[in-house]
C-alpha cells in the first residue's frame, strides 16, 4: 500500500511538473508570434488599402481573417518558423537546448532576431514564411485580379527589412 502511495505521490509531482513546463512554453512562445501576427495582420490591412479597385480591395480584405489564421497559433507558420529552427541558448548552436531552459527558444530569438544577422535573421525567415503563406493563400484570387498579387503579395514581400526595422525592439 505505502508503494502505491508513493507511486501515485511520484505520478502527481510528475503531472505538476509537465503543466509548469507547458505554462512557460506557453508563454514563451505566445508572445512574439502574437506580437509578429499583430504587425503582419496590420500590413496586410495597409497593402489592401492600397488597391485602387473598391471592390477588389474589399475581396482582398475579407481573406486576411483567415489568412491570419494559417499563420498564428502553435504549429503555424511563424511559430514553426521560430520554433522549429532557434531553439536553445545563443552560446549553442540553434536545435540544441538545454533541459534546464524552458525559455531558451525565447533566448535564441532575441541572439538571431535583428534584421540582416547572417546567415538569415528570425524575423527574415519569419517573413520569407509569411510571404509564402500570404503567396499560397491569395493564388486562386491573383488570378483573377493581378493587383492583388502587386500591391498585396509583393508590396508584403517588399516591405521588410526597410519598413519593419521597428520589430526588433520587442
């Protein structure tokens, strides 16, 4: 009986521990896709804005609700792009993270973030990612309107480093 008490105690404190770990990669990893789905969703409201059709625009518009949705959110597009390549202290090599460091991804971002680090900053692969997605979801309606692929998809893939050089900071 004291084994299965002993047992269960260990179960408990293990359950503790795995819910501790979750909250602080929640955490971690919440914050800069938020903030990075913030700047990417203002954008794409300042490129449609910039279509001189009304109606076009307002197409364009209507596809940013879902657009965002692809890419916020665990296992999305900016936080697979993050998360799955900087992990791990900046003294490591990014992909090796110590058990002790439960926000090391956080760590790694703000070692590679700036625009220009070499070989690729985060947020240039972030917005290679993004652009891609942006690409991939407005295909079927460049199609139809190729201002849509101008002034969205390329003013998008434009726009940064020179417009974003403020997304560093945070």
């Amino acid at each position: 009986m004291a084994r299965q008490v002993i047992l269960l105690f260990i179960f408990v404190l293990g359950l503790v521990g795995l819910s501790y770990v979750d909250a602080c990669e929640k955490a971690c990893r919440g914050d800069p896709v938020t903030y990075l789905t913030d700047r990417y969703k203002t954008l794409l409201k300042d490129q449609t804005d910039k279509i001189k059709d009304p109606k076009t625009a307002a197409l364009a518009k209507k596809q940013i609700p879902e657009l965002i949705k692809k890419i916020n959110g665990r296992n999305k597009v900016i936080d697979k792009t993050i998360f799955d390549t900087f992990r791990g202290p900046c003294a490591n090599a990014p992909g090796q993270r110590r058990p002790d460091e439960l926000c090391g991804s956080a760590k790694s971002i703000a070692c590679f973030a700036p625009w220009g680090h070499r070989p690729k900053s985060v947020l240039q692969m972030v917005h290679d990612a993004v652009t891609l997605a942006v690409k991939g979801h407005y295909a079927p309606l460049s199609q139809q309107y190729p201002e849509v692929n101008e002034v969205v998809v390329r003013g998008l893939e434009r726009s940064c480093p020179k417009n974003c050089q403020g997304w560093v900071g945070p």
